[in-house]
C-alpha cells in the first residue's frame, strides 16, 4: 500500500477476481508498503506459505478496487 494514500492497519474490502475468473471478495488490511508495489492504484495481496500460495501470487494480476472502512463521520 502507499502509506501516503491509506494508511498500515486500515481495514479494507478486496472486491476483485482470481484468474479463473471466480469472484474473491473479502476483508483484508494494509499491513505492508511492498517493495514491488508503485503507485496509488495498486496492492499486493498475501497468499501465505507454500506451492499453493506461490502459485496464486504468481498468477494473480487481476483488476479489483479496494475501498477503505472508516467509521462514519457524525
């Protein structure tokens, strides 16, 4: 994430597709700036640990929007 657009903690909706085109809709949080990660339209999402993982965020190059969840402002 760009610290300087959302900031490290900061709950967010992922509303995108995985590459077999099936929906993956989910909470997720800002927990890392990501040293491949430039601009502000951009994410880098964790699959965590092994050959499965490995192989989601090697093919994983959807588009999706984030929306940030902020508490609402009375």
């Amino acid at each position: 994430m760009d610290r300087q657009v959302i900031s490290l903690g900061v709950p967010l909706w992922l509303d995108t597709t995985l590459p077999d085109g099936s929906p993956y809709r989910r909470v997720v949080f800002a927990q890392d700036t990501g040293g491949a990660v430039r601009g502000t339209v951009r994410a880098d999402l964790f699959w965590g640990h092994g050959p499965r993982a490995e192989k989601m965020a090697g093919t994983m190059k959807q588009r999706g929007r984030l929306y940030a969840l902020t508490p609402r402002k009375n």
